[in-house]
C-alpha cells in the first residue's frame, strides 16, 4: 500500500511548512511510551521515565491510544489559520510561503477550542487505530457508532478500550484529563527537549522551503522519504506506507511539519475535511523498505552466501571465486553485480585486477536497516 501525492497544478504556494511544538511533543511521547523502537532516543527516554512523578507516568499510560499508532489529530490542531464550522480549516486559509512557529506549548488554547462532538470525533479514531471502515461523526449520540468503537478499541491492546469508555462516558471530562497532561509535559521534559530541538527544526523547515521553491514540489516531497517514487503523467510522489491515501494538493493545501524525535516514522495524516499533514523527519534513513528487503532476499541464495563468505574474509578476484565456488565467471559475475548494485561488495583494483570484498559495515547495518524501513 501507499500514500500517493498528486503534484498535477500544484505549486509551491499548495505547501506550507511549519514548527510545531505539539507535534513535536507528540513524536517525544511516542518515544517514551515505545523508545524500544528508537535506540537513538532510549537512554533520554529512560532518565525520563525514571525522574518523571507518578501522576506523569500514569498519565503517559492512560492517554498512549492518542500517539502509539495512530497519531492523534489534535497534535496538528491550530496549524492552519481560519476555522470553519466544527473547528475545521476553512477552505484556502494554509497560508503560502514561510510560517513562524507556533506559540509555546503552555497555551494549549486551540485544542480546548475544538468543538466537543470533533474532539470526540478525532479521539474515537484514536482509541480505535484506524479510520477505513468507522465514522465517528456522532459517536457520542448514535449507539451504533459508540458500540463500533468500542467493538475496535476492544481488539486493541489496553488502554485503548478503558479510553473509549471515557470518552462515551463524559468526554469533556476527558478532553480537561488530556489538556492537564499535556501542560504537565512541559516541566516533566519538554521543556528542555524543545529549546534544544526548535532550532534544528527551524532549520530544516527552511531547507525544505528553499526546496520547494527551487526545485519544485516533486523533488522536495520526493526527497523527505527514501521509500519515495517519482512517477508523471501525472506529476506524483509515491510514499511506501502501511495505509493507503491519495493526497491532492491542488484541491486542498499540505502541511509539512519536521520532526526530530518522530524519526524513522513518516507520518501522514489525511482525515476528511481536514489539511492534510506530512509530518517528516528531519533526516530521513538512509534505507528505505525497499533496499532493506532487496538486501535480505539477495543473500537467501545459497551459492550467494557462500561467495559472501569467501569475500568476507579477504578480497577475491571474479577468476578465483569462480575456482573456489566450481562455478564459472559469467555466474560469479552476475552474483557480484547483484550484491555490489544493493552496495554489499566494494571493489578494488590492483593493477590489471579487480578485487571484490564484503562490505562488513553494511552487512552489520542490515537488521538495524530493516527495523528503521518497517517503521517508516
């Protein structure tokens, strides 16, 4: 599956790239409820956890629906100027062109102004952990939707039912639980974490404004992903996702937001009525699913490995490897073309030899390489 952006009409001034110090906030909270899958972030995530008041732990429990995987809406609310009716962006008002960052997290102002029913709404989809198949629009007055949640959220790991419950239970209770946590965040370790990460993140914003003015959105969007495809007729980016989503920016404007501590994920949000919001690292992996996977499949072949094994050690010429393997040159020579194509051979010449040796590094790299794919 994939998430495909339609480039066709679509000018620069269709983006706006934005600092966001609650989507920010959201990538760090997802690093300290899961940090086991960001071992960059996981000795930070650990002092953390270890420092954090109990009332902070237990509200990083409570609340994990709204991060974990299905990132929660109301990170990104307030991105887009204008509202219109429910609290949604009225149409054209992303503005082009540069965007100052937003205020400090401490006014939490546009998320206590959503309107009820879309807080609900927004949050449903959360504790349910997807959109394909539910609405929600009404959850808090159709029984059949409340009773489609909570069929969802009880599929689902713990809390996501126990916050099902609370949002059908008295959900401006629960939006003022969210709003406390959220501004407990700040002293706990946001604080800290943003004046070190807003100048970073302003940084890139710039590079990937300057892109898309230079280069032109194909290559700025094509360049936030290594799991990108450029295709035409019609101009589009293609992002290898676990869901799939056809954004048209022609029609409705894009949020780009940088993040630094929601690397590896892309996360692209797409709900109806809504901007839609990619939210990209600041520095992409350097892999994507594609090369990772090629990688593992080339060295399932058996007479592949036992040349790896041989080049591993020291470095082989084609006529040797074809002696030691009782194969012949051409055979070796394809086997190698593969390996070095999917940069897991580095060659070098000695006079009127060429010698091939195993890249070790980037052998050692693949099954961190993998992880870092299936997660973007």
């Amino acid at each position: 599956m994939s998430v495909v952006v339609v480039l066709e009409g679509a000018g620069p001034g269709r983006f706006t790239v934005a600092v966001s110090p609650l989507a920010e906030l959201a990538a760090g909270l997802h690093v300290l409820t899961g940090h086991g899958h960001h071992a960059e972030h996981a000795p930070w995530a650990r002092e953390v956890a270890r420092t954090a008041p109990a009332v902070f732990r237990a509200g990083l429990r409570r609340f994990s629906p709204l991060w974990t995987a299905l990132r929660w809406r109301g990170f990104y609310t307030g991105l887009a100027g204008p509202t219109g009716p429910a609290g949604r962006p009225a149409p054209g008002s992303v503005p082009a062109g540069p965007t100052p960052p937003l205020p400090p997290l401490s006014s939490l102002a546009p998320l206590s102004r959503i309107p009820l029913d879309h807080f609900a709404e927004l949050t449903a989809y959360s504790c349910a952990s997807g959109y394909h198949g539910y609405a929600f629009d009404r959850v808090l007055r159709d029984p059949a939707q409340s009773a489609a949640l909570r069929h969802a959220a009880s599929g689902l790991p713990e809390p996501h039912l126990e916050l099902a419950e609370a949002l059908l239970r008295d959900p401006e209770a629960l939006r003022a639980d969210v709003l406390a946590f959220l501004d407990l965040c700040r002293p706990v370790f946001f604080g800290a974490l943003w004046a070190e990460t807003e100048p970073l993140l302003a940084r890139a914003a710039h590079r990937v404004r300057q892109r898309l003015a230079d280069d032109g959105p194909v290559a700025a969007l094509a360049a936030l992903s290594p799991s990108s495809v450029r295709l035409a007729d019609p101009p589009r980016v293609v992002f290898d996702k676990v869901h799939h989503a056809v954004i048209t920016p022609a029609r409705t404007p894009v949020l780009l937001i940088p993040t630094r501590y929601g690397a590896p994920h892309l996360v692209v949000k797409n709900e109806p009525g809504l901007p839609p919001v990619l939210h990209f690292p600041v520095d992409a992996p350097v892999v994507g699913v594609t090369l990772a996977r090629s990688r593992m499949l080339a060295l399932t072949d058996p007479s592949r490995v036992r040349l790896c094994r041989l080049i591993a050690r020291q470095s082989m010429t084609t006529a040797d490897l074809a002696d030691r393997l009782s194969m012949t040159r051409p055979q070796v020579s394809r086997h190698l073309r593969a390996l070095r194509d999917l940069g897991l051979v580095r060659t070098e010449r000695n006079g009127r030899y060429v010698h091939y040796g195993l890249d070790l590094d980037a052998v050692d790299r693949i099954g961190r390489d993998v992880a870092t794919a299936l997660q973007y």
